[in-house]
C-alpha cells in the first residue's frame, strides 16, 4: 500500500458515497486508474465494505455502555465460547480482547437502563465462564472517529 492508496482510503472514509470521478479528483489520478486500485483495495481486503454511520440516539440506542468482563478459566474451550457468544449479540458493538485486569472489553448500545438490565440478565449470564461484569455509561461524547489518521 502506498501513499496513493491511502488517500484513497482516507477520502472514501470521509465520504464513502464519492463517484469515481470525484474521487479520483481529490486524490489526482484519472478515474481509470483509480478504479484499478479502489478495486484492487476491495479485492485484497483492505476495504472491507461499506456501511452508513447512524447517530445511535436518533435511531433509538441512546445509552453506550462500556462493559469489562473478567473469565474465570481462560482455556482454549472457555475463550472460543465466549467469543462465539460475543459474536451473536447484536447489542454488542465491538469486542476488545486486553491486556491488564479485565480479559475484554466490550462497547454495548441499548434503548434504556432497563434493556442494559435485560441485556446482563438474559446475555451477558447466559454466557459460561464469565466471572465478572464492570460497566461505565457514557454520558457524553467527546470525539468518535471512522477516519484513520494521515500517515
């Protein structure tokens, strides 16, 4: 990957609805070979696809709550299921496996306290293994980012 590409990727991050030819114009290639490699980033994996960014409280998910979860054994067994189980939540957002106290780290949307209640109940229990469950709300946002920085 090199400079040419990335500007690719950083425009497509910052509007991922470009044309091909306002593409191309804001990152000084003509559209053919931009195609080329917008193609080649796509097939190759690096663009993993596309997707619209929702503002989670005007869709009905005002609450983000980030969930640290302790395991009590970490065995192959015990790891593959509770990230199998992670896998399937849709309330779960992103799962980050850390360094430190907690073994993961999750960032969790729901409509209300009393869904994030249901969700520990009738999920987050469900799941074998776990030891223990941390939580923080987020009561504002600062900055969220889906744009790389420039290197």
């Amino acid at each position: 990957m090199d400079d040419k590409d990335r500007q690719i990727i950083w425009s497509l991050q910052k509007d991922g609805r470009l044309s091909n030819q306002e593409l191309s114009e804001q990152v000084a290639l003509s559209p053919s070979p931009c195609l080329r490699r917008l193609r080649q980033l796509e097939e190759s994996g690096v663009i993993k696809g596309y997707t619209a960014i929702v503002d989670e409280e005007m869709y009905g998910l005002p609450i983000t709550a980030f969930v640290r979860i302790r395991l009590e054994r970490h065995s192959e067994q015990a790891i593959a299921t509770f990230e199998r189980r992670v896998r399937a939540i849709d309330e779960i957002q992103d799962c980050y496996v850390m360094t430190g106290e907690v073994d993961y780290l999750l960032r969790v949307i729901v409509g209300s306290l009393k869904e994030y209640e249901a969700f520990v109940r009738q999920q987050l229990h469900a799941i074998e293994g776990v030891a223990g469950i941390d939580t923080s709300f987020a009561y504002g946002t600062v900055k969220k980012s889906t744009v790389f920085p420039k290197i």
